[in-house]
C-alpha cells in the first residue's frame, strides 16, 4: 500500500510539473519569444512529457508502439 501511495505521488509530481510548463508556455505569445529559446521550452516540454508517458508504461506495464 505504501509503494501505491509513492507512485501516486510520484505521478502527480510529474503531472503538477507537465502543466506548469503547458501553463507556462500558454500564457506567452510565441511571436514574442526568441526562436531559440521557444526551442528550448518545446525539447523541455516534449522531454517532461516522453518521462512521464515512460513512468506510466513502466506502472502499468503497458509499452509504448515501437518500444
């Protein structure tokens, strides 16, 4: 019951993390950002998103296509 308990924590860690960088990007005007740093915000925000998809896959055993 305790591991449940972490892993719950841990994936609502993850997603707390995924929506305050979708926050973060949603508030800004993309226009007004310099390309190489909206870049970087999107590799950010695709890599938060790939660890988490990966941390469900591995709870749930189920795998991702081509994995």
């Amino acid at each position: 019951m305790v591991r449940s308990l972490e892993v719950v924590m841990e994936w609502g860690s993850a997603l707390r993390e995924l929506s305050t960088a979708i926050d973060h990007l949603a508030v800004e005007d993309p226009s007004e950002i310099p390309r190489l740093q909206l870049a970087e915000q999107l590799i950010e925000l695709h890599w938060q998103m790939a660890r988490l998809q990966a941390q469900i896959a591995r709870r749930t055993a189920v795998r991702a296509p081509g994995a």
